[in-house]
C-alpha cells in the first residue's frame, strides 16, 4: 500500500470542488423528519437519482428541512448545500431558490452534474406545493 | 492515508521487470526499426523476435501479428477494416451485392459498439447478439441470427464488467462453417485463459499490452489473414502495409515481455488471486447486507466481483472509498463520462431499480491481503454511512 494525502482525491475525483466533497462526505440536515408539513420525491429517470425532501414550515417560513438521497456525490452535495441555504428562508423566496446559484454555492460542478442542481430544486419545489396543497 | 487499488480491468501496474527490459529502447537502441542502419535493423531483428515469442504464447502466426496503438484502435481496424474490405471485393462483380450483415455481442466494448454502429451509418445492417442472465453468449442464440449475408462475427473472449468468459471455441468453429469471418475482443484474456488462435480457429484477435501488466499504447490486432482488412491508418509501409507509423520499440518489447510473464506466472498468480477475491467476497457477504454477485458464478475470472449493494448508488460508493483511498469502478450510471446505465447489467436481467447500484472489484497480481481487509473495514462504513440516509425502502 503506497500513500497518499487525502487532499489529492478530495481534489482530482472527478474535479469535484472542495465544497462539493466536503458536502458530499458531512452532509447536512440529512435522514428523516417526522411530523413534517410537506414532502415530495424526486427521481431522474436517465441516471437513477432519487431525492426526498421533508420541509416544516411556520409563519410562512421553513422551519426545519432535511432529505434523503440515492444518489452519487453530487446529488448529496447539492440537496445538502440547498437544505442549508433554504433553512429560515419564506416559501416564496425559496421556491425562487434556483439552481444556477446551487452550483455556485458548490463551487462549481461538472458539466455532466449539472442536472442534479436541478432534480434538487425540482424536489424542493414540490415539498413547498405539497405543504400549500395540504393547506389549501 | 492508503492507496489500494481494485480496477484492475481498466489498467494494471507496469510489472517493474517490464519496465527494465523496455528502458534501453528509450535512451539507447532507439533505431527506427524501418531504417536501413544497424541500429535500425538491430531493431527490426528484435521487432520479428517479440512476434515470434508472442505467435508461440498465443498458439498463432508471427506474420498475423499487427501492434497497434490500442487494443481499441485495433478493434476499429478489424470491424471497419472487415466491412470496408468486403464492399471493395465486390464492387468489380456488378452482379453480387457485398454482404452487409454483421453480428456483435450486446455486451463488446465500446470500441467494437461503436466501430458498428458507424458501419451502420454507412449502410451496413448491424445486429446485436443478446446475452442469457448469466452475461453469456449462447450459440443456440448465434445459429439463429445469422443470415447468408452475415460477413462477420464479433464476440468478446471476456466481459469487462463481469468477467463472463464466453465460448470463443464454439462460436468461431460455428462461424468457419458457415464461412463467416470471427472476431473476439481478448482484452480481458490475459492470463484468465489459455490463447489458442490456431486451436479456436478465430480469424481475429485483439490484445493490450496495459491490461496485464504491460506499458499503455501498444496492442495487436491478430490478423490470421491480413487480406481480410482494409488499412485504417495508411502510412510509411510499415506491419505489410496493414498499419501505418514507427514501430513503438520499447512497447512492444514491454508487451513481449508482459505476456510471457503472464503466461509464465499464471498458474501461481490465479491461485493468489483466486484466494484473494474469494476472501474479499466472503467478507463482504458476511459484514454486508442485500448484497449480490452479478453475472455467472462458473464461467468467469477469478479477479472479478461485479456487486450489487441494495439501496444505494454505485459513484457515491466509489467516491466514499475512494476518499479512503480505494479505487474502485462503477461501470454503471454515472461513471466518470456517461450517465447512462451499464450496458451488461441492464442486459443479464438486473431491475431498473437495482442498475445504478453495482460496484466492480478488479484484483491483480499485486494486491495484498491487508489490502482487502482494510477494503472491506471501509466498505462496511461506506455502506453503513450511505444505507443511513437512502430514500429506497
């Protein structure tokens, strides 16, 4: 066995930025809630994703959001950035959140990432409805 | 942190005595083996030397053997080189169509894949031949495809992905009798199978050096007559005229040599390696839930294990080991430039839902059993970490 330092993989795998690996390896506000507000379940039928978001909302606010993920690192990197990100914010501005600025957040992704930014926000998104549609 | 590495399948390490033999080439018998100078025909006297060592370890022809850039360059110039070959020696006889139908295996390389579906652009009827739900090629499946226009077969001798040895034997004394051209793509071969080019009767063959331990760009495409291609790279005249550019000396004395030691070291290496692989699948059966070997347990190299993890997603493995320094391939959804998932998984029966969830471990002559226990000591984490969090009940 030869070594190496961990910042050479954090680095080189795949060209994943520091910020995605460091998601990706802590991710936050993961697992399940229970008494949740809304929930919704994302999938990308090309290459098998799934995300599942659970939001808990007060005052027009969320609360409290966490998600579950089958997904590689940069599906776990960009529901955890977007979790931490939307925590606190209004329905409206966070149902604005969108996901040029999750790969900004991240430092970038690779061009072959990119759509898991956007089954995030998709997933967020539908939480959101699923809590209005409860409400209404 | 540790480097263990497990994808052996994609590249090797360079065996150290390989690297010895090819220095001088580089910095002192560095004569174009062309030329007419002694250096040059010192060179071309070791160039004939390395085919002759290599027709006897692969029971073929010296005079068969073209290198190559590549085994992928290699299978380019056997499937186009077929196809384009076979339209020329029609077009004096007015009255003949050339024969446009060609078979490959649903699960070849992208190399032969795509070389197909090129030809299909061109007007040529490609077929695929499927695979049963152990990754192999049935003759009863061949007998039934073929056509009277059938100019070519080609089947893999070994699945990368799971390892699947296919029976070349069968499918190349098939194809002789109904006087079609045979290919098989032996990348995976070496040492897992005796070669045997005369005895399988294939018309051809292709290798690379760097899947046994050899340098990186130099292949052969085995020719058992070289009439039957038309060039792909034209150029200085060079291997009859079949394959233009300078004879890479120093990889084809590293492939020379990386073959012979393969063959000479096989009967110790795939008993340690056999040891090894079984150990790691033991373990991981014994530490890790809902897991599950793809492709045939009987007919397949010992190195391979091409595993389903239940729940989670093959590239967040692979990235979680790799940050422990495991290396590792997917083979599936998400690898490295194609989100699409496996082209071998999706076809021996694997669920939709289980396709993004393969690992493949490939070992090699260098891996230690230390190796393998810290491999799995990560693994359990790995998957433990991912399980903790996954949507999928």
């Amino acid at each position: 066995m030869s070594t190496y330092h961990l910042s050479t993989y954090k680095k080189m795998a795949l060209n994943y930025s520091k910020e995605v690996m460091d998601h990706f390896l802590h991710p936050r506000n993961i697992g399940e809630m229970k008494n949740y507000d809304g929930f919704a379940e994302v999938g990308n039928p090309v290459c098998g994703d799934q995300l599942g978001f659970y939001i808990k909302v007060k005052d027009g606010k969320i609360k409290d959001v966490k998600f579950l993920s089958f997904g590689c690192a940069s599906n776990i990197a960009t529901a955890s950035i977007l979790t931490e990100k939307v925590k606190g914010m209004s329905l409206e501005e966070a149902k604005k959140y969108d996901w040029n600025k999750v790969v900004k957040d991240l430092g970038g992704l690779p061009k072959q990432k990119v759509h898991c930014s956007i089954l995030a926000i998709d997933g967020l998104k539908k939480a959101i409805e699923d809590y209005e549609g409860k409400k209404n | 942190m540790t480097n263990v590495y497990l994808d052996n399948s994609a590249t090797t390490k360079l065996d150290p005595r390989v690297l010895e033999k090819m220095k001088p080439y580089f910095d002192s018998k560095y004569g174009n083996a062309s030329s007419i100078h002694a250096m040059g025909q010192e060179n071309h006297i070791v160039l004939t030397k390395c085919k002759e060592e290599i027709a006897k370890l692969i029971n073929g022809n010296p005079e068969s053997i073209i290198f190559t850039g590549s085994a992928t360059e290699a299978n380019n110039m056997i499937i186009k080189g077929v196809a384009e070959k076979n339209k020329e020696s029609y077009s004096a006889k007015a009255t003949e169509t050339p024969g446009k139908h060609i078979l490959i295996s649903t699960i070849e390389h992208p190399s032969v894949k795509k070389s197909a579906e090129y030809l299909k652009s061109q007007g040529f009827d490609i077929e695929l031949i499927p695979v049963n739900s152990d990754g192999l090629v049935e003759l009863d499946q061949v007998k039934k495809m073929i056509k009277p226009e059938t100019i070519l077969i080609s089947v893999m001798t070994i699945n990368n992905e799971i390892g699947t040895i296919q029976p070349i034997k069968q499918i190349a004394e098939f194809a002789k009798k109904n006087n079609i051209l045979f290919h098989t793509d032996a990348v995976q071969a070496v040492p897992y199978v005796d070669l045997d080019v005369k005895g399988w009767g294939v018309d051809f063959l292709s290798l690379s050096a760097h899947k046994f331990n050899g340098p990186l760009g130099v292949g052969i495409a085995y020719l058992a007559d070289r009439r039957s291609v038309t060039p792909l790279i034209h150029g200085g005249g060079q291997e009859y005229g079949v394959r233009g550019g300078t004879y890479n000396i120093p990889g084809i004395v590293g492939m020379t040599e990386a073959l012979k030691l393969a063959y000479a070291e096989k009967d110790e290496y795939i008993n340690q390696v056999s040891d090894l692989t079984q150990y790691l699948w033991k373990r991981i059966q014994e530490e890790i839930d809902d897991v599950s070997l793809n492709g045939s347990t009987e007919h397949r190299t010992p190195n391979n294990l091409n595993i389903l993890f239940k729940r989670i997603e093959g590239e967040a493995i692979l990235m979680d080991l790799s940050v422990k320094g495991i290396n590792v391939s997917t083979g599936s959804a998400c690898s490295a430039e194609n989100l699409r998932p496996s082209s071998v998984l999706s076809k021996i029966g694997l669920e939709d839902n289980d396709l993004n969830s393969n690992i493949r471990f490939t070992l090699g002559k260098f891996n230690t059993k230390e190796e393998i226990d810290y491999t799995v000591d990560s693994l359990v984490e790995t998957v433990r970490r991912l399980r903790s969090f996954t949507p999928i009940k």
